[in-house]
C-alpha cells in the first residue's frame, strides 16, 4: 500500500495513562484495528501514539481508544491531529521520550488485583508465596518511582533486572497483564524478604513471614516493610499487647487501625455498608472508617469510646500472607515511626522503631517516595478524605478555572500537605504531618521538589498560609526570595472555603457563603480567629459571622 492511500493521526492523551498497562492496550488496538506506527511514554506522563493506515483502520483505532481502556487508566484529554504517512511497516512500543508537550498524571500506587493475588496463592503458580507480584494492573507506582516517564529505569526496580522468564512475558503481545508492564518480577529475579531482631540481626528462618505471623500470635510487636513505609504489625484481639503498643509509641488514646485479611473478616469486627465495601475494595485500598460491631472480638484499647474503626484490607501480596498465617486474620497496621516523626522507609527504621518493635520483616526494594495510607469517611454516603495518601497522591485535582501563573504552594502548619499548581489543576503531596520537626519540613520540600522535576515547572509564584510564625510561611517567603518571585499568603479559613468551593465546581468570579470550622487561623487583622462564616469567592473574602 503506497503513502496515498493511507491517512495518519498523531495522537497525544493525557489522564493515568501510565504506569496502568497503557502502552500495551494500544499495541493490542492497533494490532485489531490494522493501523501501524508506534505508542511511546512522554516525560510530562503521557502518551504519544502515531497511528496509520488505510481510513477505516484508523477510525477503528480511534473507536477502540474511545471506548475501551485497561482498568486503572483514566483519560483526561485526547488530541488528534493529520499528519502525513511515514510508511510505516508495522506498529511498535517505542523506547521513553523525555520532553514534554502536555502534563499528565504521575501514576498513584495500585492495591493487589485479584489476578495477582490468585497467582501467590496457587501452589502450581511461579509466584506462589512471592510477596511482591505484581502486574500492570496492579502493584507500587509513586512509591517506588524516581522520576517520569514511567519507565523501570525510573523506580527502584531498576536494581532487579528481569530474569529469562520475565523478559519474555515482558516482550510477548498476548500476555495481556505483564507485556510492557514496568514492575514486574518473580522469586527468581525480584525483592527478598528477611527477618531481623531488635538489634538488626537476620533471624534464621525457612520462611521470614510465617515466623514473623508466629512472633505477632506470640505477642510480640513486628515492623513490616510494606509499600510506602512501614507498618507496627500486633494482635488487635489482645488487651496486653495493645496497651505495650500504646506505651511503647506514647499515643495513650489516638486510635489505631485494622488490616483484615478479607471482607468476611472485615464484617466479624465491623459492620460495612455496600459503600464501604467498594471503597475497602478499591484500587486506592484507604483506611475506611466504619460502624464497630458491639460483639467484635477487638480489644476496646484499639479505639477506645468510639462508635467507628478504621479498617482496610491487603494491598500488597506480603500483607495478605503475613495476615493469611496469623491465628486472627486481623492486625493492629499503625504507621511505623516515631510520635510526630514521617514514616519509615528504611534502614533509620532500626534504630527509629527499636524500644517499639520487637522484629522487623524487611525487604530490599528501595521505597523512593515515602507515602502512609489514605484515611476515608463517609459522610451521608460520600466519601470524605481525612488523610489523601496512599492511593490517591499524587493524583491532580481539577479546577474550574485557569491559572495564569504556575505555583508553589507550602501549606500550612498542622496536618501538613503541600501542592503544586499548573493551567486548571492542583496536584497536592502526599500527607505529611505536623511541622513541628525538622524531619516533617525536610519530608514537605523533599515531596514537592519530586513534583517540580516530574512536571518541570518554574513557578511564578509561592503560596503558603498566612500566620507569620508558621515554618511554612518563613520557607515560602524565603523560596520566593530565591527564585524572585511573589510570596502570596493565603487567609486560614478562607483557603478551607476556597478549596471547598473547588471541590463542587464554584466557577470563577461567584461567591458563595461559606463557614469554616477549623479553630485558629491567623486573620487580616494580625489576630487569630476562630470558626468563621463568610462570603468568599476564589480571591476575596468578608467576614459576617
């Protein structure tokens, strides 16, 4: 067929596009459809597809990309534009690009899939008992990745090259979940697992899980290394364990979360709605707070006097193993770190976590970007973030409007999160914390920085609260002095409002009468205010109650 008689489209799309299997699905259409040219990542996290072909082929291309996509992918934008044949002779995944011709989303860490989870539990399975299968469907994204494109290069699995057997699932068009996927490994070439005692010697064991599921049954407190930090691992169903956990962390009545094994698990501690049961079983995994059973075989120190727990289920093949050989099928999982303090990543968690845990199950992939579980409520059957994280950071946030400059933004003091903002849309960090410690400031600058390099932005201007005393607001004054740009201070209350008005799609321009309810916050008058009513648009405010 000559260059006459084709047409060709160069197509870029925008959403989560990587890091879900994307590449492959259109190398699967473009095969069904006939087209050929080639799919490659971007560095802004998206796709780039040349696609040609005699006129019905690429309609039907572009009819399979409208209507079909793997399950994680989410399209945001789809630019289509003629461009003229190359000849093409067949249609390829092509090696990464780095420049960037339109941002997209940086790919959030995906819960297990069934498919994966049923391959660890198959004795017949190559991945029977591995601990860290994965597929393109599933597995650590953000958590592991260094940079964009999301490519193997780019995340800590750069250090375990695929073996034979991997290599050629990873090249074979018809292996529908690991061709092109990026995470992939086996027993053979992938992470290990060991089991370490309170002075960081390896306990010699056939099998560090089951030792470490016997060590929790016996009593004793275990550090796991899972996705994005480690977790305290403890009976929940034991009152003496419960209180040595709550002595040793110093956190006398803050309650702790539940890891059950499955949802018939989840139901024998709590009681579920339909809803919950999504959220428990989606992709993002949270924590979801959820109504206690009166007969629940918890001990009451785990959330004592409260009406809800917080429950979520494995997301990672090493979770549902180490809960799949304990005697309860549920766990105490609390982040591993120190009161205040980030959550561990790796070896500070030896010497941060000891006087807490009594074992640590460790392993030897790196944990790049540090990132706790996502806390969910739901508040008259819609869900309500209480701590975006896992799961759900660092996907962006659209707004209904444009910004005219791109910008930094610091946060404020408690319950820390920063953001970075870009054309119609907010991507936040991950949680951080409190910013009262040094190692809070230096986990805040250390997760916007990623989110600068991914999305190359030279910011224009820098935002933080207002309250002078805050650290947030000193690193944004002296942030914009460096880069000499404006320093923008944010009113307390106002922002709450404002953010919420984002949330629901207030346009720019309206107003709507908003209340915040958020104790102090430092108002235009130099005095600190408390819960306040106003009339608020996106950039001004006036208080009236």
């Amino acid at each position: 067929m000559g260059n006459a008689a084709r047409r060709a489209v160069l197509i870029r799309i925008t959403g989560l596009v990587q890091g879900v299997g994307f590449r492959p699905f259109i190398h699967r259409i473009a095969r069904r459809s006939g087209v050929r040219g080639y799919v490659k990542n971007l560095g802004g996290s998206e796709v780039e597809v040349w696609a040609e072909g005699p006129d019905g082929s690429i309609r039907r291309f572009l009819e399979l990309l409208e209507h079909e996509r793997p399950p994680p992918a989410e399209l945001d934008e789809v630019s289509v534009v003629e461009v003229e044949p190359r000849g093409y002779e067949d249609f390829r995944i092509l090696e990464s690009g780095h420049r960037v011709t339109r941002r997209s989303q940086i790919p959030p860490d995906i819960g297990v899939c069934e498919y994966c989870l049923r391959e660890v539990l198959d004795p017949n399975s190559r991945w029977y008992r591995y601990a860290f299968n994965s597929c393109a469907w599933c597995g650590p994204r953000f958590s592991m990745m260094y940079s964009t494109p999301y490519d193997r290069g780019n995340t800590a699995m750069r250090a375990f090259p695929l073996c034979a057997d991997c290599a050629r699932e990873y090249s074979d068009p018809d292996n529908l979940r690991r061709f092109h996927a990026q995470g992939i490994s086996c027993p053979r070439c992938g992470p290990k697992l060991w089991l370490l005692d309170g002075r960081g010697e390896e306990v010699p064991c056939e099998d560090p899980i089951r030792e470490a599921a016997r060590l929790v049954d016996e009593g004793f407190i275990v550090a796991v290394k899972g996705l994005g930090g480690f977790h305290i691992a403890a009976l929940a169903s034991d009152d003496e364990v419960v209180a040595k956990l709550r002595e040793r962390k110093r956190r006398p009545q803050k309650p702790f979360a539940i890891m059950a094994l499955d949802l018939g698990v989840v139901e024998r501690i709590a009681a579920p709605s339909g809803r919950h049961v999504e959220l428990l079983r989606s992709p993002q995994r949270p924590i979801v707070l959820v109504p206690k059973r009166e007969d629940a075989p918890v001990s009451e120190l785990v959330a004592p006097g409260l009406a809800e727990i917080g429950v979520m289920l494995p997301y990672t093949p090493l979770h549902y193993l180490l809960l799949m050989e304990t005697r309860d099928k549920f766990l105490i999982m609390t982040s591993g770190n120190r009161r205040g303090l980030p959550i561990c990543t790796g070896a500070e968690a030896l010497s941060e976590l000891r006087g807490i845990a009594d074992y640590f199950l460790v392993h030897n992939r790196e944990i790049v970007n540090r990132v706790d579980d996502s806390v969910v409520r739901l508040t008259d059957g819609i869900p309500q973030l209480l701590r975006r994280a896992r799961g759900y950071a660092p996907r962006w946030i659209k707004v209904p409007f444009k910004l005219e400059r791109e910008v930094i933004a610091l946060g404020a003091h408690l319950s820390n999160a920063g953001a970075v903002a870009f054309e119609d849309r907010v991507v936040p960090t991950q949680y951080v914390g409190d910013m009262d410690y040094l190692e809070n400031v230096e986990f805040l600058l250390s997760a916007l920085n990623f989110l600068e390099r991914c999305y190359r932005l030279e910011a224009k201007v820098v935002a933080s609260d207002a309250h002078p005393g805050y650290v947030t607001t000193r690193l944004a004054a002296s942030m914009a002095s460096r880069l000499k740009v404006p320093h923008i201070r944010v009113q307390h209350h106002h922002a709450h409002i404002a953010s919420a008005m984002a949330s629901v799609g207030v346009r720019a321009g309206e107003e709507v009468l908003g209340v915040a309810i958020d104790g102090a916050g430092y108002g235009a008058d130099g005095k600190i205010w408390g819960g306040e009513v106003m009339i608020a648009s996106y950039t001004t405010y006036e208080r009236v109650g």
